[in-house]
C-alpha cells in the first residue's frame, strides 16, 4: 500500500451521507489534509437503505436550522460537483387531527418564518388542493411546506464524495478500523491497510458508532448511549393512475405525513413508498443472544410486515390509490437512536481532539447540515449557530443502556408525538434520585427528569389529576396551574424549600487557580467568603456558559452550574488546565436545598441554625444546623431573601425534615421558573446560549475590560461595543390570554421578524405573562410594542424597563 496515506490532519471513519459531508465541508474550508475511512463500500450503513425525505419541518430550532441547510445545498449540490441527482421536491402535507397538533404547526411554521421558511396553515379542503387523492375524513387541517421533498441517499453520498475529492479530500473504501491509539498528542487509527497519524479523528460510524466508541475508552471515552432500532418501509408495485397524473402534471405527488398516525407516505416513481414508525417497534442487537454482527453492510433484517397492519390499513383509508396495488418491496434495515432520538453532534465526552457525527434517524435530511456543523467543530471549536440540542454532551453516566433501550423504544414509537411543555415522557426515569425522593413523593411531587435527576416539578394535592393525559396541552392552565399559584406565593408571603438535587459542582483548587479562572471570565471573582455569577464568553465573545463561583480560600473555589451543563462545562473547565491545578467533579456527593422567602431568616433562627444570618447577600459560609455541617450561600434564584443548603447526601433528609418542621412550603421547578423569569434571570442554552453575545444579553455588567487578563471574546466583545450591539436582550409583558411565549417563538413589528423570544411563563406575583428575548436594538425602548406569535396567535408585548419585573431595586431578596 505504498500510497496510503499514513499521516492526516483529521481522519473521519465511516462513509455514509454524515461522514462524506463532513469531509466535504472540511476540504471546501481547505482543510485538504483529510481522509476518510469506510469498511465497506460508501454508504454501506444506514444511507444505502435509507428512504431519503428531506423535511424542513422540526421542533428544534436548532435541527430546523440544519435541516433547513441541508435541503438548501441539495437543490445546487448536482450541478456544484457536476454529478446528478434525483431530488425532487415535492413539497408535503402534514395531517392534523386535534386542535393540539394545529397548534403544534403553528408554532413549527413560526419558527420556519423567523428562519426564513414559508410553512403554510391549511384547511382540510387547502390540502386537497396540493393532494387531490388523499381523503380528509377525520382531520382538523393541516401543514404545507412547499421545499420538502426527497433524494436519492447513494447519488447524494456519491456526489459528496466526488466533490470533497475535487476538493483534496481523501477516501479509502474497504478500510475497516481495528484500533485506536494516542501517542502525545496524535491519534493512531489503525486499520488492515496500515497506520494512520493525525490530530483529529471523528466517529461517523453510524449503527457502529457505539462499537467504534468502546475504542476510545482509555483515553477518557464512555460507552456511546444510542441503540438499533429497526425501521420497515415498504414499496408498492406501479400505479397505472399515479403514472398517468405524473404524466399530465409532470411531477410527483406531495408527501403526506399523518403525524398522529404515525406514517408517511410519498410517491416513488409510480408506485408508494409508505413508511410507519409503529408503537410495537423492535431493536436490534441489544442482547447478549443477539449480537451485532461484524459486518452488516448492504444488509436488511427479516420482514416483519404483520407489525404494520394497522398503519397499513389507516394509510389505505387516507390514500385509496395505496390499496390498488401489491407489495413490490420491503426494506427493513438498522437505524441508530440516541435517547430522544436527534443526532449526536460535537466533540466526543471526555476526549481531547476527538468528535462525532452519529446516530441520526434522519441521516439524509440532516446531512448536508451535520457536515457544517461538524467540521465547524473539527477548525473552530465552535459552531456557527448554538447547537447543543444535540451536542453527545447532553448525555451523561445516567445514560446506561437500560435507559437508552427504554428511551429509543419510547421515542420511536412516538417518533410524531407532540411535546407538550408540562409533559414528562415516563420511560427511562428514576436513574439519579434524590437523598429525599421519597419524602418529595409523598408530599405529592410530580417529578420531571434533569439530566437524570429527579426533581419535583410541582406538589399535587389529593384529587388532583396527575394522569399523563392532563399535560397534553399547550395552554398554561392544567392541574398544576393552581397549586403553582399556591407556592409561589408561599415563597413570596413566607418560606419555603425546593429540593434541588444534581446541580454540577466542581472544586478547583491549587496555586494559580484564581488567575487561571480570571483568564477565563469576562468579569472578577469574588472575594474570600463570597459568591458572583462569572460567565465565560467564546473567542467571539458570545455566551459559552454561565456557572455561580464560590470562594472558600485565594485559591479554592466552588463552581456551581446547571445539572444539564455537567460534562460540557467540566470540559471549558478543563481544556486548558494548567499542571499544578487539580479539578474535580462533586456532583452526586452533594445536594442543595433553597430555603427563600420573607420569613427565611426566622425560619433558619427557628431551626437553632449555627450562622451568621445577617450576613449580606452573595455571602457564603460553614454553619451548622441540627448538629450537620452544611455551607450557606445567600443567595435566591426566585428573588427573595433566602439562602442555598449545600450539604453532603447523607444529611439532606435530617436537614429537610427540619427545614419543613420549621414551617417551610414545598415548591418546585414550575414555580422556580416562574419567579426567576419575573426577575430577568436567564437560563442556560434558553437565554444563555452561543448564539448571543455578552452584550446582546445584557451582561456588560458581568465584564470587566479594564482588567489585564485576556480572556476568550475580549477583543470582539470590545469591538462590538464601539460599533453597537444591532439586538439586545429585553423583558416583555405579553398579552397571552391562554398559553406563554415558548422558547424561540418569533417577534413582529409592522409585519417584519425583529426578534425571537428565549423563554417565558406566567409570572404569579405580578399576574402577568412575561417573556425574556432578543430584540432589534432600535426596538427596545421601554413602552415599545412588538407582536410575539404563540401558536399561531399574534399578541402584543410591551418592552419593559431593564429592571427585575419583580422587586425591581432587589430590595427583598437584600433584605
């Protein structure tokens, strides 16, 4: 093999439609140095088999955004690389049966215009007129996008790879990796060809991607939580009609998706192509009796057709032209799924130089897309645009393969399913409980799961309804909505305690440690027994995250964030650390409870606390209550005086029984969320995200740029102060009579899209619906009206004062 490639910049191994992207990407970029390993033939995986539609149509934004780039560069990609394509876009139907599934769209479509997407509403008799042979019994209406479609996967594979080699990218066919080795600061890939050195490798191995993963392991890698699953599509044999129409119209049928079914159905050259995803779906290769095999490629499993009766039957009924013909073909091939079922895209958990793009269920759609975000990972480190709603670091331990099995049956099943905003999916929970989970249940919790751990998201009472039928609503109003009422104004009239497990924490220790953090954040550290907010901007002076810093000694500190945040904010933390300095992880060692409200003081006095309780606000210290040793951090994420119980897991029971024999309300995550949305304080990856800066959030008082540090996004961050922000963080009351802004809901003014919100609910103190967003900057005037469009509904917001809607001069919570 003298001309195999033994050194690289990047070697990505697997070449279906991601990894032919991604090195497409890369050597478009100039990254020429590239190479790409296949096992097989290219797209011997997934892709070969793959149905091939490419949707517009998600209810992430970020999966909206890149789908919306695949679908854009496949209708040049043929003649880019001079390689043709059968794409063709068709445009779809999406079928509604419930007056939740149009809201459902109507919020979809909002976020498709404020992407520059023209999603369409329609009456069941609007449809007809895109579909003239489907039947609309039993539907309310429904969607048109005009630029779905579908594609060929192996033309399109195909003319990825003929234009990443015209750009200088390399391919090897039947090339199967056997290892993985790290000699300083290179990988070694090895396979039957020889050894490959490079600085990146990327695990674009599709179905195989949890195996390839295991390789990674000793280098600080973790089991890769996805599963098989096998998905059926069937092909009809040719229908005279349909071929005569195709005839006369010169084009193809649109697609239907009857999302509450749970099918599509699309027209494939004369005959359909109906795909279900059936509630009794099956996985593959997830027992020791059934093991993957070691090569799979260009293979199906067994038909198994009798799983789709049912889906069958319905899609005949909603499409009589189905039932005029035989079965031509049955494809029932391995697809991979993460947990909820999006990609994992990102730098891969734990390991340094090393990425991933796998586990799509949507290969084909996401594609293009996942090849730009990707190989923005591999040059820059950062994407373009936030895309942690499927970053592999949203995953962490709790994601065993019990859970991921329940998981992917769950969300193949409901592959359609809406997600209603109080809804919690009950596969795969209980993996991370509370000290006092029992405690929390009995006083009637309904508990949601954040990244694994379960927390109380409101208390019921007896008689309540708590079935999961009673969430699937978008409107604010449900069994929850009065006692939310209830506890918020427990904590706003008295006291009272939120059981808070999972909060990421992390010690770093050592000397050097306070200048290392300061190289880190745009602002200062606090003083010894004291606590701030530091945020930690990017190069580009966007918002990487946001963690609380406690400091117990000049060089010792507690850094406290999100419980969704743990791996990825561990790894900002550790990319860099310098020797001398040790950082380590206290997440599952301790827990918090958050004591707050008027009477928080009295109540800690009332339980004999050992402290100082007129220390000021952000003060920590060691106290002791009950005879247990715990530290106070005065502070209150829902506003009020109050401060944080941070003790080990063994003394949380005692402490919390205290707590509430002392007088103190239960509350949980719905009423939090509330009081901190009436106060303007942000959330991670909803208000805080990289796709803002520091200074369109509104933290120019989190930067210090008379300090000499140079930290990430100075000098942007600078510059983007002496030109002007051109969109700015506000607070807005809305007048939203039944349901409250959902995340990245978009802003009109006289008709144009100005803005997005980032977050909202009902604030119960000020009896008001509030959102937080970004908003065009000569728009954000306090008293300027906007329009925010909430399901469909345009209502009026009012841009407020940049002040706490609550308490606005922080009076009660200095108290």
């Amino acid at each position: 093999m003298a001309d195999f490639p033994t050194t690289a910049r990047v070697v990505i191994i697997g070449g279906g439609v991601v990894g032919t992207s991604t090195l497409y990407h890369l050597a478009k970029a100039g990254w020429t140095d590239c190479v790409l390993l296949e096992k097989n033939e290219l797209t011997a995986g997934s892709t070969w088999h793959a149905a091939g539609n490419v949707p517009n149509f998600a209810g992430s934004w970020a999966v909206m955004n890149m789908q919306r780039y695949s679908a854009s560069m496949y209708r040049t990609l043929g003649e880019d690389v001079d390689y043709p394509m059968n794409y063709h876009v068709t445009g779809s139907v999406r079928l509604a049966h419930s007056k939740e599934r149009m809201q459902e769209f109507e919020r979809v479509a909002g976020m498709g215009r404020a992407q520059g997407l023209q999603m369409n509403i329609c009456t069941p008799e609007e449809l007809l007129q895109h579909h003239p042979f489907m039947e609309t019994h039993e539907i309310k209406g429904g969607m048109w996008d005009p630029l779905d479609g579908d594609i060929d996967p192996a033309q399109l594979t195909q003319a990825l790879a003929k234009g990443a080699r015209a750009a200088g990218g390399r391919i090897e066919r039947f090339c199967p990796v056997t290892g993985i080795d790290r000699d300083g600061d290179e990988w070694i890939v090895k396979t039957g060809k020889g050894d490959i050195r490079c600085e990146k490798v990327v695990n674009c191995a599709g179905y195989y991607a949890q195996r390839l993963g295991e390789m990674f392991k000793p280098f600080g890698g973790r089991t890769v939580p996805m599963v098989v699953m096998s998905h059926q599509y069937f092909l009809t044999e040719p229908i005279p009609e349909l071929e005569a129409w195709s005839a006369e119209t010169g084009r193809k049928l649109p697609i239907i998706r009857d999302v509450d079914i749970s099918y599509y159905l699309r027209q494939e050259k004369t005959g359909l192509n109906l795909g279900p995803y059936e509630r009794n779906c099956k996985a593959h290769w997830v027992t020791p009796d059934d093991p993957m095999p070691e090569d799979f490629s260009f293979q199906l499993y067994p038909d198994d057709l009798e799983r789709l009766e049912f889906y069958i039957e319905d899609a005949m009924a909603r499409l009589p032209l189905l039932g005029t013909a035989g079965v031509g073909r049955n494809i029932n091939g391995p697809i991979p799924y993460a947990p909820d079922g999006l990609p994992m895209i990102g730098p891969m958990p734990g390991v340094r130089n090393a990425f991933e793009g796998h586990s799509f269920t949507f290969g084909i759609a996401q594609g293009g897309g996942a090849g730009k975000v990707l190989s923005e990972w591999i040059m820059h480190g950062k994407t373009e645009l936030d895309m942690w709603a499927v970053d592999p670091r949203r995953y962490t331990d709790y994601a065993d393969h019990d859970y991921c099995l329940a998981k992917a049956l769950e969300t193949y099943g409901h592959e359609y399913a809406i997600h209603f905003p109080h809804h919690e999916w009950p596969a795969g929970r209980d993996k991370k409980l509370s000290p006092v989970d029992a405690r929390i249940r009995e006083l009637g919790g309904q508990m949601g799961a954040y990244n694994g751990w379960e927390r109380a998201n409101w208390f019921a009472k007896a008689g309540d309804d708590t079935s999961e039928d009673a969430t699937h609503t978008w409107d604010r109003g449900g069994p929850w909505a009065p006692r939310v009422k209830a506890e918020v104004e427990a904590v706003r009239d008295h006291v009272g305690v939120l059981d808070l497990p999972g909060f990421s924490r992390f010690n770093l220790t050592g000397a050097g440690a306070a200048e290392y953090l300061r190289g880190l954040i745009a602002g200062a550290l606090p003083k010894q027994g004291r606590m701030n907010l530091a945020y930690f901007p990017d190069s580009r002076g966007r918002i990487l995250t946001e963690m609380s810093v406690l400091r117990h000694d000049d060089e010792h500190f507690t850094l406290i964030t999100a419980a969704a945040a743990q791996w990825h904010d561990f790894e900002v933390l550790k990319r860099n650390l310098p020797e001398g300095l040790d950082l380590s992880d206290h997440t599952t060692e301790y827990s918090t409870l958050i004591v707050t409200g008027p009477k928080a003081r009295d109540l800690f006095e009332a339980m004999g606390a050992q402290a100082d309780l007129t220390a000021s606000w952000l003060s920590i210290q060691r106290a002791r209550i009950r005879d247990l040793d715990c530290l106070l951090a005065r502070v209150s994420f829902a506003g009020e005086l109050g401060w944080e119980i941070h003790a080990a897991n063994a003394d949380i029971p005692a402490l919390y029984d205290a707590v509430l024999a002392a007088g103190a309300t239960p509350f949980g995550m719905y009423a939090l969320n509330s009081m901190r949305i009436e106060k303007g304080y942000r959330a991670w990856k909803g208000d805080l995200s990289t796709d803002y800066s520091l200074l369109e959030g509104g933290m120019e008082r989190f930067i210090r740029f008379e300090k000499p540090q140079d930290f990430p996004g100075k000098a942007a961050l600078l510059n983007e102060k002496q030109q002007g922000v051109k969109k700015q963080f506000v607070t807005l009351i809305v007048d939203a009579p039944e349901q409250d802004a959902p995340y990245m809901s978009p802003l009109f003014h006289n008709g144009d899209v100005v803005g997005e919100t980032t977050s909202g609910d009902w604030g119960y103190r000020i009896n008001k619906s509030v959102a937080l967003a970004m908003l065009r900057k000569d728009l954000t005037e306090p008293g300027t009206e906007v329009e925010v469009e909430i399901y469909g509904k345009r209502c009026k917001a009012t841009v407020q004062p940049d002040q706490p809607l609550w308490d606005p001069e922080n009076e009660r919570i200095r108290a």
